[in-house]
C-alpha cells in the first residue's frame, strides 16, 4: 500500500513539474528616482544609476486582455484566476520557466499588486510568444517609482 501511494505521489509531482523545450527566460530589474536629463549638463543624455537586478516571484497567465481585468490601478492588476506557473528570480533578477508553445502574460508581484507596465495594440497585458523550440527572452522594468 505504501509504494502505490510513493508512486502515486511521484506520478503527480512529474505532473506537475513538467519539462519542455520552450519557454521564457528573462530579468527582472528595479529602477526608481529622477531618470530626467540634469539641466546644464555638458552631455544631453540620462545620467542616472542604470537598473539593477531584483529577486521576486514572476506570474505567468495564459495571454491576459486589459478589458477582461476588473481590478486594475494604473500599472498594478489583481487577477482572480490561478496563474499557470509561478516562478521566482534570483538576486540578480533572473529567471526562466519552462512552457509550452503559446502566448502568455507576465506580472511581477508586488505588495501593491501585480505589476506590468506594457501592453500590446490589442490590449494584451506584458505579452510574450513562446514558439515550439527555444526561450523567449524578455526584460521587465519595475519602474513605478521612477520619473520620467
């Protein structure tokens, strides 16, 4: 009895921590204060701290339109699905979850909320395509207490 209930148990962590060869890998990066150019500089362009990693966890949904959101306060969303896979970036702020082919929306948690700060011209909330093979890369800028 005890070994059905081991090889059920190992059956559905298999389920449940299924491998593909596909999915996203990415950075998560936190930028906060004045990002304005200084006036009277000699060079125009921004001089400021350039972002750093962060460790947080990574909300990934199947793809999420801003019109079927019910909660959302500018770049912070609360969503009432269960997302398909919750990850978490290192210190550095990198991260990668595997996944199948398909389109997907990113969120960073917050304590505000779920945080994402672009959008698609369809209103496709932080989307990112997974093809068949392969990681998409992407870069998310927690920039909430940046000015810009």
């Amino acid at each position: 009895m005890k070994l059905l209930i081991f090889t059920v148990f190992l059956s559905l962590m298999a389920c449940k921590t299924q491998q593909y060869t596909s999915g996203i890998e990415g950075v998560i990066l936190w930028q906060e204060g004045n990002q304005m150019p200084m006036v009277g500089q000699e060079n125009t362009t921004i001089q400021t701290a350039q972002p750093k990693g962060i460790e947080r966890e990574v909300y990934i949904f199947n793809a999420l339109n801003a019109k079927d959101i019910q909660a959302r306060k500018g770049t912070f969303y609360q969503i009432q699905e269960e997302p398909l896979l919750i990850v978490k970036s290192k210190k550095d702020g990198s991260f990668k979850a595997s996944l199948p082919a398909g389109t997907y929306s990113v969120f960073v948690k917050e304590a505000q909320g779920l945080f994402a700060n672009r959008m698609n011209g369809n209103g496709t909330i932080n989307p990112v395509t997974v093809k068949e093979k392969g990681y998409t890369p992407i870069r998310i800028v927690v920039n909430y207490m940046a000015a810009y």
